[in-house]
C-alpha cells in the first residue's frame, strides 16, 4: 500500500480503494458545523467543504450526519434520515466531484449525547426555555441508561426493537448517500457516541446479548456494519472511525481496539480512522496530551497489527511530518481539521513544500493559469531588479523591492 512508484511524495501519490481512487492521501478529517436546517445541508456546507475540493484535498469529508432525528445532537446538526436530503447533499458531491476529489460522507448516531445546544452557546442539555423558543428537547437512546456526566440528561436503555430499528436506520441513511453520490462512507464508532457507548464497558452495562463480553459490547457495531455494507456499494470503500483508546479515566485501550479492528476487517470495512476519546469514566487512564501526531501510534499499531489501512489524524500540520507519517508505514492517509479549517489552501502549499512536480495540478485551471502568470512575473523580475513605474505618458518611477516580504522602496 505504501510503495512509492517514483518520486512523488506519497503524500501526493493516487491510492485505490475498491475501484474508487483519490489523488492523493489528504483527508479533510469530518467537521460538523451546526448550520444545518433540519438535517439539510445548507450554502454554508457546499463552500465550506468545497473549498477543500478547490484546493486539491484528496477525500473530502463532510460532518457527522445523523442516520435518525433523533441522533442529532442539537436541532442543527445535519442528518440525512429523509429522502428529501438527498438532493440537497448531491449539490456538493457534484460539486466535489466536479474538482477531481472524492466525496465522503460520515455517518453517526449520538447516542446519548442528544439534545444540547451546539458549541458557540454553551453544548448544555436543552430546557424548557429553549422549548418555548421553539427548540424542544428530547430524550437520547443509549445501551444503557446512565448519562454521559452526572447531570447530563439520562437517555433511555434500548430495547431490542429499538436495536432493530436503529440498525435499519443506518441501512437506510447508507442508501441515501449513495443516491446522494457520495464514494466513501464512514461510519462514526468514536468519541463517545452512540457506536462508542455501546462498545465501552463504561457506558454500556446491559446483561443482553449486546453487552457484557467485549464480543456482546462489539455486537451492535459489527450488526450496524453489515447493514451498511449490505446496501453500500461493492466497488466502494467503507471507512470506521474509533477512539483508540477513549480518554481519561475511560476503560476502553488499544487491544480492544485491535480485537474491533480485525472484527471490523472481516465483515468488509477497508480503512480504520485512528481517533480517540469520548468516553470518560472513573479508571486510572491519564488524558491524551494533544500534541503533534498524538493519535498516529494508534495507527500505527492498527495498520501493523491487523494488516488494514489506516487515517492518521490530530494536530498534523507540517507537510514534512505528514509525508514521514506516510513513508514510516504508520498510515495509508492523513487527515486534517482545523489547519485545513486555517489554510484551506493546505494542499497547495505542501506540494510546493515536498517539492511534488507541478503543485498547481491541485488546482483547477481557471486558478492554477493566473498563478502560473504570477511565477513568471516572479522570475522575470527577481527580487532587487530596478524597474521604472509609468506614473504618465512622461512620467517613471524608480522601484525596487529586497525581498517579497520587505516593503518597497521607491524614488521620485
Ligand atoms: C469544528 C470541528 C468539528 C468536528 N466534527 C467532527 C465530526 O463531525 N466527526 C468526527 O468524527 N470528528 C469531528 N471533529 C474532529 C476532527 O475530525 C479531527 O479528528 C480533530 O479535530 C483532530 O484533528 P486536527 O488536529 O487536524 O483538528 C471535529 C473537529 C472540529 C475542529
């Protein structure tokens, strides 16, 4: 997987999954943005997102979309349980796809998480107030029924229908993305989620066939798993996001990781997004420090120990520290949020930091011509060339500039 066929870096080197190729190994990692309106995507999504595509991001992610209203974790968060999203959601897949980027979708479920307000307030449970605004709160499903923290709202233990039901809704939000176009599917088994409560002994304490054993507490991920594969395309790749390890004081480490991952394998997902958190709990496990690469040795671990290809992600921003991601066998793809959300035009400039042969590939011609213009306006006139402005028909002006970044000095 990790061969280079020459000397293009391989962070810029095309990768097929199935039959569906992405030119590169950049990922824009899903960000969720809280502007959709019920469960639609709205102008925010197609910009924010094609913006990635714009600038030459292989697999371009959109947010975690709720497969159920009910999954949402506040009234904005978008969701794709209605046919009537799936015209919405081809907008910018078309869009994507029309800049040569795949599209991907990340499908998830919050679990008990439901209910709240988004960031910019506060992420407190909805209330009666928030009712009379015409934001009714409502109750979230979980394994079992313990809050997420202690003063959390407590969400409702789900019977076996609602096992049943919630399985089916996944299959079908699966269908809607590919007649939404979309080529990837995730599917969202992180950061204390509905997936993630049902996997960690923290949060799921039920005595059925779905918890207890690490086998009864993975059950309702691999059935979820299957439904999707079940209707998502054959030819196309199906992606799963954990959490590694889930956090302070959680219980759930990488050898349970390992366990899913090969579970995960062989019921047809192909590639592991190596996340983590979410879960927090009473144990001795120390928080994750968020330094650079902090999540690649869980990547690492997974792609050596269980053969399957892998996203690193979380604070990579260095094109140099990407690309040795890559060439040290630790992933397959590298992810990136908020240094994408910082400089959209990431991908750009990391091929000119790689030296990748003709960086304004990445762009689309109506782009890539007028910077092209630009170079040779740069080397045509180094920095320090004396150059005569024409003020008028009579009148010039001497110029000259040290550097790009030095402020020009002119004479009249
Ligand atoms: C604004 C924002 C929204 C996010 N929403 C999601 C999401 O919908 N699903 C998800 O799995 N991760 C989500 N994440 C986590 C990112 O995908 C990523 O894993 C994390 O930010 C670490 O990468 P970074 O250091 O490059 O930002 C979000 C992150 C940000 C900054």
């Amino acid at each position: 997987m990790n061969d280079n066929p020459g000397d293009i870096p391989l962070l810029f080197t095309p990768i097929k999954l199935r039959s569906v190729v992405a030119r590169n190994r950049i990922v824009s990692s899903p960000m969720c943005q809280y502007v959709s309106v019920d469960g639609a995507p709205t102008e925010w999504q197609l910009v924010n997102f094609g913006r990635f595509a714009m600038s030459g991001t292989g697999i371009v992610f959109g947010e975690e979309t709720a497969v159920e209203p009910r999954g949402r974790k506040t009234h904005h968060c978008a969701g794709i349980y209605h046919d009537r999203h799936i015209e919405a959601y081809r907008r910018i897949t078309d869009f994507i796809k029309s800049l040569g980027s795949v599209p991907a979708i990340q499908l998830g479920h919050c679990g008990r998480r439901a209910s709240a307000h988004g960031p910019l307030k506060d992420r407190a449970p909805l209330t009666e107030t928030d009712a009379r605004q015409g934001l009714q709160p409502w109750q979230g499903i979980a394994p079992s029924a313990l809050p997420e923290n202690p003063g959390r709202p407590i969400p409702r233990a789900m019977n076996l229908d609602d096992i049943r039901g919630n399985i089916a809704a996944w299959r079908d939000a699966a269908q809607r993305s590919v007649d939404a176009g979309y080529d990837i599917c995730e599917i969202h088994g992180a950061h204390g989620y509905l997936i993630h409560q049902f996997l960690s002994p923290v949060s799921n304490k039920r005595t059925d066939g779905y918890g207890g054993s690490l086998e009864g507490r993975m059950r309702f991920a691999l059935e979820v798993v299957d439904a999707v594969r079940a209707v998502w395309p054959k030819d196309r790749p199906l992606f799963f996001r954990t959490s590694a390890v889930e956090g302070a004081g959680g219980e759930w480490g990488i050898e349970d990781t390992l366990a899913l991952a090969r579970e995960l394998k062989a019921h047809g997902v192909d590639v592991i997004d190596c996340s983590s958190g979410g879960v927090m709990g009473d144990g001795p496990m120390p928080a994750i420090p968020r330094v650079p690469g902090y999540q690649v040795g869980y990547s690492r671990e997974i792609k050596r120990e269980v053969a399957i290809p892998t996203v690193a992600v979380g604070m990579i921003t260095e094109p140099g520290h990407a690309e040795a991601i890559l060439r040290e066998g630790h992933a397959d793809f590298i992810a990136l949020a908020r240094e994408l959300m910082d400089n959209p035009n990431w991908p750009l400039h990391a091929a000119r930091a790689l030296g990748y042969g003709d960086p304004l590939n990445l762009v689309h011609a109506r782009e890539a011509q007028r910077l092209r213009l630009r170079e040779r306006h740069r080397e045509e006139y180094p920095p320090g060339t004396e150059v005569e402005i024409p003020f008028g028909p009579g009148e010039q002006v001497s110029y000259s500039w040290a550097a790009r970044s030095a402020g020009p000095r002119t004479r009249r």
